[in-house]
C-alpha cells in the first residue's frame, strides 16, 4: 500500500511539472508580444548585431555621422567623451607635460565602450580604440611623449586588445585637411582654436597610413566624405559594403596528383 502511495504521488508530481515549470508565452497583442516581435536593430540593412566604428581626424564629422547612423538603424552609440574628459584641457594648454595621462585615460575610457557595444550586441562608435595610437605616435613624434611613455602605452594597449573582439567593420571618413579644419572652426570649441592646417595635413598622413594597416586585421570601408551624406545613404553604403567584404574562396583541382607527394 505505501509502494501504491509513492507511485501515485509520483504520478501526480508528473503531471503538475509541465505547469509549474512552463513560461506561459505572451498573450497575442500584448505588450511583452509587440516586444518580442519588434524589429531587431540594423536588420532592414542586414547589419543586425554589428558593431560599427566611426574612424576619421578631427573635424571629419564622426560624432554627427554615428548619431544619425545608430537612430536609422536602431542602435546604441558610444561617443567620444570630449566634455567630461579631465585632461583635454589640460593637455591642450601643456601637451609634454598631460600627454601621457590624456591617452591612458582614452585608452581606459575607449576600453570601456568596446566592451559595452561588444556585450550588448552590437552598436556605433564614435572614434575606435585603435585610433588613440594615431595620436600617441604624433605625439612621440614630435617630442611631446618620451619613447619610455609611449612603450609603456603600446605594451598595455597590446595586452588590452587580446581580450577584445574586432568590431565589424571601420568605416573611415575621409576628409582633407582644409574642410576638416574649416568644419572645427565653424564648431567653434575653445580648446580645439590652435590648430593648424599643418598639424591636420600630419594627422591626414598619419591616418592614411593607420588605415592602410588596420585595414589587414579589420575589415575597412573607407568614404568620400568631403560632403555630408545623410544616415540612409550611409547606412546602404556601409550595408553593400559589408556583403561584399564576406569572402568565401574555392580551390579545385584540374586533374588529380599524378602520385604520392604530387
């Protein structure tokens, strides 16, 4: 009678697990169903779950770019943080003296964002972490960093980036120097006032040659941009560019290996 008892308990138990262990879905027309059918961000374009990287010098129009870029295709932007960084200021009035603090600050603050955009699926980013070493390199460079600083800076970017996944892609706008420093002139920032056109022809060069060679690990689209284009034009331009950068390469053999080794 106990066996009979446990068998029938065990039974019921059986029974009931469906129901309390289940989800109930949700209800057609129901807030949580609407959620759950919304669009998933960058899919009209193909690039759902992309993270993008807005690379260009300063003045290209990266930070206009990724906010018209993330609302079209619905997705989080990562900008660069120009008001709340604590040594801009600085480091413009005395660069030898702040240029070391400034980039390890960027390097922490873009180390930050890459993780953010890489744990939320996907996203836009106002200026790439890769980018910083444009600058650090200048820097040196001219005299402005000891090459004891810079080491220290590349050594600890390189242990940084081994626990990071690349984006999907850079999109570089490439602007000339003078419509790049006659863009920062018209947005007018105090500390941005002593730039030169020479400084914006060195920091062209620096980045041609910056996309010549992240362009070998990162997929790389780079845009005319000497003239504003709007978010949808872009993001078409960015989504055929991205089909196309999906390689897939056959070999086939005309006859077979005449023998062993062949």
């Amino acid at each position: 009678m106990a066996d009979d008892g446990r068998r029938k308990a065990s039974e019921d138990l059986a029974s009931e697990l469906p129901r309390l262990t289940s989800t109930p879905g949700p209800r057609p027309g129901s807030s949580q169903s609407m959620h759950l059918s919304a669009k998933i961000p960058g899919s009209d374009y193909g690039l759902q779950g992309a993270f993008i990287g807005i690379s260009g010098v300063i003045g290209a129009g990266k930070s206009t770019l990724a906010k018209a870029l993330g609302e079209e295709l619905g997705m989080p932007v990562h900008y660069e943080n120009v008001k709340d960084n604590p040594y801009l200021a600085d480091f413009y009035r005395d660069q030898a003296k702040f240029a070391f603090p400034l980039q390890i600050h960027l390097l922490n603050h873009r180390f930050k964002e890459h993780q953010q955009i890489v744990w939320a699926g996907g996203g836009v980013q106002d200026r790439t972490i890769y980018e910083d070493s444009v600058f650090c390199k200048m820097l040196r460079d001219a005299g402005k960093m000891d090459e004891r600083d810079y080491r220290t800076y590349v050594g600890l970017f390189a242990n940084m980036s081994s626990f990071m996944r690349k984006p999907t892609l850079i999109v570089y706008l490439d602007v000339q120097p003078a419509e790049a420093l006659r863009r920062i002139k018209v947005r007018g920032r105090p500390m941005e006032a002593g730039i030169t056109l020479e400084y914006m022809e060195a920091l062209h060069r620096a980045y041609a040659d910056f996309v010549e060679n992240i362009s070998r690990t990162i997929p790389v689209v780079r845009v005319d941009y000497g003239t504003f284009r709007t978010a949808g034009e872009m993001a078409r331009a960015i989504a055929r560019e991205h089909r196309q950068l999906r390689v897939l390469r056959d070999v086939r053999w005309d006859a077979a290996p005449s023998g062993p080794g062949q």
